[in-house]
C-alpha cells in the first residue's frame, strides 16, 4: 500500500505512489512500530534518530509493512521516554529535526509507507510553557485553569486533595511551592510528577489539540494513536476512589464526556481528501464501554490489548479471540493484534515463562523463562495473528525474535521502576536498541565510530541481527516476511470471514473465507491437521504430517460444502 498524504507537501514522486481510492487501508493495514530511540543510529551518538529510520527504510519495505508509527518524537525531558511532550509541533533534537521528520515522512510515502505518530491528550511535561506559566502565575491564574491546581486538605493544606492512585504507582498529586518559599497547591498528575494532567473543560486545552493535528496532518502524517485515550477527563468533583466503580462511575477513567473529545478530532480528521485515521489506546474491561470509542464518528480503531495479555493457552486466546470480534462488531469496526510495544514484556521471553500471561503488576526481576520454548510459541503467535481479521501492529525486534533484556539496576531509567521501589524491573527492557550486524560495538545500530547504545545489547543478539536472520532461510525474519507476503496477497486473509473449526481442546483452529486455514497447537503432543490440498507455510516443520506443539500451519483447504456441525462463522 502507499502513503496517502498530501500534494502540497510531497514530491510528485511520491504524490504518484498515493493510492487515492484505498482509503480504508487502516482496515487490514501491517503498522510496525517505531521505538526511534531504540531503532537505528544514523548520528553515532548511541541513540537512535530519524536519520537512522530514514535508513532503514527499505528494510521495512521489504518487511512488508504498510504504517510505521512513532512513539513520541517531539521535544521532551525524556521523564517517561518522550510521553512527557514539551512541544508537539517540533522533534527532539536528539532526534534530528522538523525537516528531518517532513523527509522522512515522504521518503516512506515514495516507499508506500504510512506514517502514524502519537499524540497524548491526558497531559503534558512540566517543562511545557503552558506549566511553567501556571507556576508562575500562581494560585487562582488563568494559565492554572488550563490544568487542576487544587488546595490540600487539613490545617495546612499539608494533605493530598485526593487519594487516586499513579498509573505508575504512588500518589496523583504534587504540592508547589509559592514564590515566598512556603508550600502552595497541589496539581493532579496520573503519571509522574514531570507530567501534569490537562484540564479538558478549558477551551484552549481542546483547541490546542484540534491544531497540533492539523499541523502533522498537513505534513502528511496518515494518522494518530492517542495515548491512555480513556483518561484525560476528569470528574471536577475530585471524589475518592469507589472500591468498584460501574460504568462511567470512574473519576477519571472512561467518562462518558470523553467521546465529544474524539468526535471533535474525527471531525478535523476528516476534512482531508484521503481522511486521517485515529488508533486509540483504549484500556477497558467492559466490552460496550470499549465499542462506544468506535463508533462512526469517533476512532477508526483502537489497540486489543485483551489477547496480548492473555496466556499461552488454547482456551483464554481462543475466548479473547471470540470477545474482541464480538465487540467490534456491532460498530463494524475492524479489530486490531498486538504481541507486544513498548511497555509489554517481550512474546520470545513471556511465552517462555511459566506464567505466560502478562499484567504490570505481575513484573518482577529474575523471572525463569525458557527461551527455546518461547521462541517457538512466538512464532507460532506470530502466523496466528497474523491471520486473523483486521490490522496487524509489529513491536520493532519482534520480528528478529528478541528476547526481553534485564538490564543492571544502575542502567535502567524507567519511572516504572522507580516509583514501584525498586520492585518492577519497568520496561526499558524491550527498549534495548536492535541489532543489525553480526559484529560491531553496537550491532550496526550506530555507525563503526560510534558511541555505546544507550542501553546494552547482550552479546547474545549477535545471532539475532538482521544481518545473520537474512542468511538464515528458517529465521523468524523470513517467516515475518512471508507470512506478511501471504497476508498481502491471499484474498481470503484480506476480507474473508473467521470460521471456527474444531479440532480439540488444544487447538486453535480456523478457516478465513472459502480456502484458507490457520491451525496452532498449543497442546503438548502433535495434533492431525485437517484436510487440505497444499501448506502455505508453517512456524515449525511438520513431523509425519503432523503439526508438532507450539506450531502453527497455514493451510490451502477445500471450499466448505455448506454443511458442518463443527464451524461458526464471525463476521
């Protein structure tokens, strides 16, 4: 697929790779995520930049994807890896610059590559000049208006105006200081104390935000994925916590106002010839709560983030499978899968473990895992979802099979771990910049001369280079890349309905449209596939005929005839 972005910014070149007709891309798209700090160093400073992903573009055009999207690029201090913006409308110099983003977004286009960047609504750093005016200003201000400064409780205001607890673990609130010296008022932040919470009753908060998109639509960015999508508004009343909140009771997560929020940025989204498309982060349990972010004038899609959390285990993924197409159904909106990002424990390492399940809560230092099993089961995972119905999103080193990194305490800088004491090892251990050479002092991330990555690639990755996995026919490289191959040109992976098939209770089976089947065993001994006139492709080698466990087959199969007891068909 190619880029649809706009006439006035690119070069014919890649104005004529605009497929103007395709504008529901995002329904099956492949959209490979971009960890710029981790990806490439194409500076030599050890740290990755624009220049380096520019680089790399014709591997990922071979890869085979159709979206790249951006974790936060924009300047920062870098509290919470870039989700601590200081100014959206540029890119952090360690990265390069808004003419290095505006290339790089058309040298893609001309490559048939999207591009999507992320934008976070719930708040901003402490360094943005939007909160160093409200510092300023001081108590009853209209710059404070714009976020929730709010008095403390007791004698001396010496108590926190709430008892809502961090995203990231710890208090929600900070107390200022007055220009005299003495303790003034709290502001509310959900994350870390770098990261204040925008006030989004205030007309200039939303308005900033209707223009940020503009400014990177007109650039030719195809679209946004919005950040903890379910937060930025508040009940102004500052309750306590209810113990079970129902639905819409929460003070600050999923309130019902949040949705005139979205359609307003549908709105702007769609203003353009090829209308830009809105990927939301969407953490909610309650099915039609979830659904009602995708309705036709709100987000086009939003991230399932059930089944990559789920275990390897036939029954839970076969169920989250079933759950996420049954809530995007009634607002016919395409669901999307997910192994992994940037927060989320890496597939090779966690589905190795004996609890191969994910929750943040759950993270802790020197977890066993058994890398060879989960190497397998990650590339069996990678054929299934693969072949299920909607868009594919690929953490940048998935694709290369990397295992998680536990990194030396005095390396890591992750608030996770910080403010959990000590105990979650956080997430920079996915973060590990890739390795693109066998040899080097930083695997081909920076050039010959340059500085150490800024965190430590293990030894080990050596073997898992791009380099060594594009010599290597069995590599999981080659299977990404046929398996996206496949995705792209088999009509029945791109708009055929999912059936369930039977075959056992350790199986995950299933026909897409009239003449594909994706079978995984997730059993601990071989299961028989079902009939079929050809392999497509497998995530391990057949054994008698047999698929082995922790495999995946791709099958050729017969047309239904009309009549079985064991299929039931999902639109």
């Amino acid at each position: 697929m190619r880029s649809d972005v706009d006439s006035d910014v690119l070069s014919p070149a890649a104005v004529a790779a605009t497929p103007g007709a395709d504008l529901d891309w995002w329904r099956t798209a492949v959209i490979y995520q971009v960890y710029v700090r981790s990806f490439a160093d194409g500076d030599g400073d050890g740290t990755g930049d624009l220049a380096g992903v520019r680089s790399r573009l014709p591997y990922l055009a071979s890869l085979g994807v159709d979206a790249l999207w951006f974790n936060p690029w924009y300047p920062s201090p870098l509290a919470d890896g870039g989700y601590d913006v200081s100014d959206y409308r540029d890119i952090h110099p360690m990265f390069g610059s808004l003419a290095d983003a505006e290339v790089l977004i058309e040298e893609a286009a001309e490559l048939g590559i999207r591009t999507i960047i992320d934008i976070v609504p719930n708040h901003v750093s402490a360094d943005h000049p939007w909160f160093r005016a409200a510092l300023e200003a001081g108590p009853g201000s209209p710059e404070r208006e714009r976020f929730w400064f709010r008095p403390g409780g007791g004698e001396a205001g010496e108590q926190m105006p709430t008892d809502w607890v961090s995203s990231f673990q710890g208090p929600t609130w900070t107390r200022t200081s007055n220009p005299d010296g003495t303790p003034g008022e709290w502001y509310l932040h959900l994350f870390t104390p770098e990261q204040p919470d925008l006030n989004w009753n205030h007309p200039d908060v939303r308005r900033e935000h209707e223009d940020v998109l503009r400014f990177w639509f007109d650039r030719g960015v195809a679209g946004v994925r919005i950040d903890s999508a379910a937060l930025p508004i508040k009940d102004a009343r500052f309750p306590a916590l209810p113990d079970s909140p129902g639905p819409g009771e929460h003070p600050h997560v999923d309130r019902d106002e949040i949705h005139d929020i979205y359609r307003a940025w549908r709105a702007v989204a769609d203003t353009y010839e090829q209308p830009r498309v809105l990927v939301g982060e969407v953490w909610l349990e309650d099915a039609a709560r979830f659904a009602r972010y995708l309705r036709p004038d709100e987000m086009h899609t939003a991230f399932n983030f059930d089944f990559m959390t789920q275990p390897w285990d036939a029954a839970a993924m076969r169920a989250s499978i079933s759950r996420t197409l049954a809530e995007h159904a009634p607002v016919g909106a395409p669901a999307t899968w997910v192994l992994s990002n940037h927060d989320i424990t890496r597939p090779v390492t966690r589905y190795g473990r004996e609890d191969s399940g994910f929750a943040f809560d759950r993270k802790r230092f020197g977890m066993p895992t058994d890398v060879e099993r989960g190497t397998r089961r990650a590339r069996a995972a990678a054929l299934l979802t693969a072949a299920l119905p909607g868009s594919l999103y690929i953490y940048q080193g998935d694709e290369l099979g990397l295992p998680e990194v536990e990194l030396p305490v005095e390396l890591i800088e992750d608030p996770m771990h910080f403010r959990s004491g000590g105990v979650d090892p956080g997430r920079d251990g996915c973060r590990v910049p890739l390795p693109w050479e066998r040899a080097g002092a930083s695997l081909g991330f920076g050039t010959d001369d340059a500085r150490s990555p800024w965190l430590p690639q293990p030894g080990t990755w050596a073997a898992l280079s791009v380099a060594a996995q594009e010599a290597d026919p069995a590599s999981m490289l080659h299977l990404y890349r046929a398996a996206l191959a496949h995705r792209r040109s088999d009509a029945d992976l791109r708009a055929g309905a999912l059936t369930w098939l039977d075959l056992g209770d350790h199986a995950i089976a299933f026909r897409r449209g009239d003449a594909f089947a994706s079978v995984t065993n997730l059993g601990e001994g071989p299961i028989a596939l079902p009939a079929h006139h050809s392999v497509h492709l497998t995530s391990s080698p057949l054994a008698d005929g047999m698929l082995p466990p922790d495999s995946t087959a791709w099958l050729a199969i017969e047309p239904p005839s009309g009549e079985s007891a064991t299929r039931r068909t999902t639109k």
